[in-house]
C-alpha cells in the first residue's frame, strides 16, 4: 500500500520559475492538503479539496494553484517561484468522518535561487 | 483562528527515562481533535496520538501518553521509556474541521545513549 506519494523529493527553480509539484493518494480519501513547512512555524495550510472539483484556500494559498480532477490527484502548482517560497512541501490525505488521522506523503525539498 | 503554542523549541532526555512535552492551544470550539506527530530525520510525518476533545479519558498508545487538560487547553506529551529512535521534531496540532489542522512549531527531542 504506497499511501500518499509525492514526486519530486528534492527541486531546485530559478526565481520566476514554475513548476508543478504532484501528490497522489491510493487510499480513495475524499479529503487532500498542501502544506508547507518552514523553520519555527511548524506546518502551514496552502490549499485543500474535499473532493474530486472542489478546493479552497487555507492559511497561506497566495502563489499557489491547485486542482482536483480526480479523487487520487492532488497537484500543487507555484505559478512564478520567489525565493519566499523556498520551503518543505507535504502532502496529505485524510478519509474523513470519524477517521481524523491525516495521512502525510514524505514531502518535497523545494529551493527557490 | 485557533493558535498551537509548543513552548519547548528543544529538548533532551537520556534513553530509558520519562520525558514530556508541553502544548497549549487557544479556541472557543468546545468539540476538536489534537495530535501529537513525530518528524524523524528521515522528513516523514507519523502520527502518535490522537486525542477528541469530548473524551475524558487520555489517550495512550504503548510509551507515549497524553494529559489532556481541557479547561486548561492543554495537551502535553509524556514518552516514558524513551528509546533512540524516538529522536525527532514532535508536532503538536489542533483540528476543528479536517479541512484545516493547525500545528504547532514544534519540539526537537534528542534521546541520549
């Protein structure tokens, strides 16, 4: 059972740069998160989707884009990359109901020169 | 928006002795769920404990307990037995809604030989 995969592990972009970062899940959880991880803050939340269409801003959404088509795909996209977006990016799933537990892909080293 | 505090940006314990880790939270929901996940070097997210605000019983899972203090909106961590490999960062988080986990900035605990 593979879980929550993300792909790359480790980016380095120019500023202006895009790029997508990919996240996939085989568990069929409804619910999917971007976050990002920086020095002293912990985790913060980019984006969610509670469901294949539907996706919101969370904490920390502007420079990022995401979409849903599909239950099992949860793309993260950095339109034009700044050096503030460099940062460790997770990915994670969660089933829903009374299964709170969040499900983490391993995350991606993203460098922003 | 709820906030999670870890007052303990570092901490150490010798391997086999008790250690506990502090958290505070602030929100006026009465029905949450708080986490305790543990980040090893290796970057992956693991969940620890899990504990519902309505139960007042505290969670416990083999080693690893929590005091619950809902009053008090405190959810602090006790490792007893501490082993190597529970060297990591430790994250404390909130969740109101699944759709947005608030996490703390995190605890890195280093277990001593």
């Amino acid at each position: 059972n593979a879980g929550v995969t993300q792909t790359p592990k480790f980016q380095v972009l120019k500023t202006g740069q895009s790029m997508t970062l990919q996240c996939a899940q085989d568990m069929n959880h409804e619910y999917m998160s971007w976050y990002r991880q920086d020095p002293g803050m912990g985790l913060r939340l980019i984006h969610y989707s509670v469901g294949a269409g539907i996706t919101d801003q969370g904490e920390v959404p502007n420079g990022y884009n995401v979409s849903r088509s599909t239950t099992e795909d949860f793309p993260l996209r950095l339109l034009s990359a700044a050096p503030s977006q460099t940062s460790v990016y997770f990915c994670a799933s969660t089933e829903g109901g009374t299964r709170t537990e969040a499900f983490f892909g391993q995350g991606t080293r993203l460098t922003v020169v | 928006a709820q906030t999670v505090t870890q007052s303990q940006p570092e901490m150490s314990v010798q391997e086999a002795e008790t250690v506990t880790l502090s958290c505070t939270y602030d929100t006026s929901e009465s029905n949450y769920y708080l986490f305790w996940y543990k980040q090893p070097p290796s970057r992956q997210m693991i969940l620890v404990i899990r504990q519902e605000a309505y139960k007042q019983q505290n969670a416990t899972e083999n080693r690893f307990s929590v005091n619950f203090q809902k009053a008090a909106k405190s959810f602090s961590l006790k490792i007893s037995d501490s082993q190597l490999g529970d060297t990591a960062m430790y994250f404390c988080a909130f969740m109101k809604h699944i759709t947005d986990m608030r996490f703390g900035a995190g605890t890195r605990l280093t277990v001593k030989p």
